[in-house]
C-alpha cells in the first residue's frame, strides 16, 4: 500500500504499508509489514515487522515483533498468547 487509508484495515492474509504509504486506521491482519507511518493500534495474527523507514503511532498486539534500526515506534507492545485470528475477507 502506497497510498492514504483512515478507518479501519482488516485483512486475513498480510499488509504492507510502502514507504510513502500512511495508514491513519487500527490495522488487523495475519502479518503486517510497516515501511511508511501508521496512526493506530495494529493487531497480527502471525507477525509485525516495523522496517527501518516506519514509524508507528500505537499498540501492536502480536506473538512475534521485529523493529527495524531506525524505526520509530511510540506505544505499547503485547505478546502475551499471540493475536486473535483476523477472519477472512469477504
């Protein structure tokens, strides 16, 4: 995703936020990848990978986290028992 989202963001599968992408929305997916800037809380069912050029405004709810030298992240991070499935897209 390279574009502007706001709301909210639910897939089963896994998102990518591109560099130039900015996400103002709670995001929920079976990974997400964050290169650009996302305001609200992100929920993965597998995995959050905050890259080197994101920054993230919120909380990550997810079994597995991986930041990136650089990134920015302001919130708070919970691994306890892993995030719940995202159901599948319709």
């Amino acid at each position: 995703m390279e574009g502007r989202v706001e709301g909210r963001v639910e897939i089963s599968k896994a998102l990518r936020v591109g560099l130039r992408g900015i996400v103002r929305a709670d995001v929920a997916a079976g990974t997400v990848a964050i290169a650009g800037h996302v305001v609200g809380n992100v929920r993965a069912a597998e995995r959050v990978e905050l890259l080197p050029t994101g920054t993230l405004e919120g909380n990550i709810h997810a079994p597995r986290i991986v930041v990136g030298e650089g990134a920015r992240f302001t919130g708070r991070i919970d691994m306890s028992g892993g995030a719940e499935p995202v159901p599948p897209s319709r």
